[in-house]
C-alpha cells in the first residue's frame, strides 16, 4: 500500500504589537501611501521583548495545529523547524520547541530556507511519510525578524517589508491520494546569495563581532529589492507551471494559490499570469508584512478559518526567497 501526505491541521500565532506604518515613520523618512503603493503593506506585528520568542510564538501555532488536527504532541514523530530567525546561533529553536511540547527523544530538524523555508519543510515531510519513516510531522515556519531590522531611513527598503509570526502545519499519513500531497518542486541558486542576506556575524570572519562590522551594516538584512523582484515574478511563474505539468494540471485547475506574502505587486502578477480571480489567492500582507518561512503557514491557517481551504479543491503554494530559493507544492484538499 502506498503512503500519501495530507495536512490535518494549521494553526498560526502572531504577536500583539501592530506597528502600522505610520509608528515606521517615527524611526525613518517614509510614508504609508509610499509603503502601501510598493508593497500593499498597511502594518505588520513585532514581537514583543520579554514575551514572544521564535520558539514560544511556534509552539502557540503548533498547539493550534495539533488541537485542530485533533492529536497530542507525543503523536509526533519528526519537528521540522523552519526560520533565519533563531533564538540561539545554536542550537536551533526546533529544540526549545521540542522541549516545551515535551516531546523528548523525538528528532527534530532545523532548517533554513528563508522566504522558501516553509515549502522546503513541507517536502521534507512529505518524502519522510512517504517512505514510511515517519507518520506524523509537525512543520513549522516561525520569525523575529524586527530585532535584526535596520530601522533607520538607512535600512527603510528592508525595514518596512518585514514582520514576526509563526505558522504551523501537522502533516499525517494517508492511503487516500485523493486528499493529498500531490508534488513538492524545489529550487535554489547561490549565484545570488548577496542579493539578499545578513553577512555578519559570520563564522568566517577573523572577529567575528567588532564594533567595526557593526558599523559596516553587517548585522542588518541586506536586500537588492530589483534584482529580488525581478527574479522572483519569474520563478514563481515557473516553478507553479513545473508544479502542474508534473500533474498533468492547468493554471484553470488551480482553486486556490497559497503565495509566500512577498510583496502584493509579486502576488498580483502571479495572479494575473495564471489568470485566477482575486478571491483565489490569499494575500495577508497588508496585516501581517513579509514574515519569511512564517509566511504561508499562516497564510493557510487563515485561509482555513475563513473556510477557504475546501475538500477536493486544488490548492497550490509557492515561494521565493533569499538564497535565492524557490518552491511550490499542489496538495489536493
Ligand atoms: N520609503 C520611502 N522611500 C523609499 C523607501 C521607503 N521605505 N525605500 C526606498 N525608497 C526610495 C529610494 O531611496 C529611492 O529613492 P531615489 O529614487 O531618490 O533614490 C526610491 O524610493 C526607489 O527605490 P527602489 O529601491 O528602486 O524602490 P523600488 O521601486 O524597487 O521598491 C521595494 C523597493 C523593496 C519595495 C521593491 O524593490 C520590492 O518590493 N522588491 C521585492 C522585495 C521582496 O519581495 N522581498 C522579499 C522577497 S522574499
């Protein structure tokens, strides 16, 4: 008998703190006509200091998750952990996760895709509970990434897109195909590396925390915003296209498309190339901003509670990120 994947529960948590785009303008010269017109971003959450963690705000998705997929955490059998935000440099948050869910003995995995983290972490499942290794994961994305903002005018290119949150995803075995994992599709190409990045603190460096290099910028997120958007309007076309000829679908197939919350001006694009309706694409950017590998788990958690994700229809998620990174998935419901 074959093993298939299906998600059988989302859940997501976001911090309490908005931070519209006007509370932006106190730290840098910009504007929420500005913001809004280049990105769709009316506001977005930071994390707040002494009660949101990485890992608390992915353990609060993940009790949601479970809760919803209707098991405990010791019916887990793999964490797979996604973000560039950890709370360590090591080890990873997967492990304070673990811990907190007291899930000793049970192996987790932390990975690092940026912006595509989610998807890779969802492939990873689906090979696992495919081979019959595992039944059960628990996928995560989960990001702070307001503390590593440079929040100057500086830094504004980067500064206004990024946000914090967690989603997660409770990934279980199936004999059904009909409801499903159908294919995961990943990419990457480090010729574009510097494009997007955070250089310090690198171990690689012969002081790897001078005052120097925190000067030089090193510590805040770099980002090349043409070269990023160029690439990813285009990747994202291609990789949800490899996604459907693998199956045999059409762009008119789809239902819904789950996009990474990139930039809303990517996501219409993507729309508009696969010529779906504006109801059959999630977008929560203007909420949420860009919350990386949180993304669209929370993205999907939502589109569940607003009853958008429906039995048998073909839904499609896809990413782009730093690395660069790319991947989509096409799960039928
Ligand atoms: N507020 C006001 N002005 C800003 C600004 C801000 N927050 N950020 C940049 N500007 C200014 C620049 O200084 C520049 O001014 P100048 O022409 O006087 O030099 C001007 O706006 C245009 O800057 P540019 O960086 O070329 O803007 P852009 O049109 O490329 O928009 C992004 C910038 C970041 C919104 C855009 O490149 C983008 O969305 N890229 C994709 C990013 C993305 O999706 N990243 C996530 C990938 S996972």
């Amino acid at each position: 008998m074959m093993n298939y994947s299906r998600i059988t529960g989302l859940g997501y948590y976001v911090p309490e703190n908005v931070i519209t785009n006007n509370d932006l303008t106190k730290w840098m010269k910009t504007s929420d006509e500005w913001i809004q017109e280049r990105t769709g971003i009316r506001e977005r959450r930071y994390f707040e200091y002494g009660k949101d963690t990485n890992y608390s705000m992915a353990t609060a998705a993940s009790r949601q998750a479970l809760d919803r997929a209707g098991i405990t955490a010791n019916e887990v059998d793999v964490i797979i952990y996604a973000t560039i935000t950890p709370d360590y440099f090591f080890p990873g948050s997967a492990f304070l996760m673990q811990r907190e869910l007291k899930m000793d003995g049970k192996p987790v995995i932390d990975i690092r895709e940026q912006c595509s983290g989610f998807v890779y972490a969802l492939s990873i499942a689906d090979q696992f509970i495919k081979t019959g290794m595992y039944k059960t994961a628990l996928v995560v994305g989960s990001e702070i990434q307001s503390s590593l903002l440079n929040k100057s005018t500086e830094g504004r290119n980067t500064a206004i897109i990024f946000g914090d949150g967690a989603g997660a995803a409770v990934v279980q075995a199936t004999s059904d195909p009909s409801h499903s994992i159908l294919s995961t599709h990943l990419h990457a190409d480090g010729r574009f590396a510097e494009e997007l990045y955070m250089k310090d603190p690198g171990s690689s460096r012969e002081l790897p925390f001078s005052k120097d290099l925190i000067d030089e910028g090193g510590f805040n997120v770099y980002m090349n915003g043409n070269a990023v958007f160029k690439h990813a309007i285009v990747k994202f076309t291609e990789v949800i296209q490899e996604a459907l000829n693998a199956n045999g679908y059409q762009s008119s197939d789809v239902n819904l498309l789950v996009p990474h919350q990139a930039n809303i001006r990517i996501s219409d694009y993507v729309r508009q190339q696969m010529g779906l309706a504006e109801d059959q694409v999630i977008n929560n950017i203007q909420r949420f901003g860009n919350t990386t590998a949180a993304s669209i788990p929370i993205a999907m958690a939502e589109a569940w509670e607003n009853g958008k994700l429906k039995e048998g229809d073909l839904i499609c998620l896809a990413a782009f990120g730093s690395g660069f990174t790319w991947g989509s998935a096409l799960i039928r419901w």
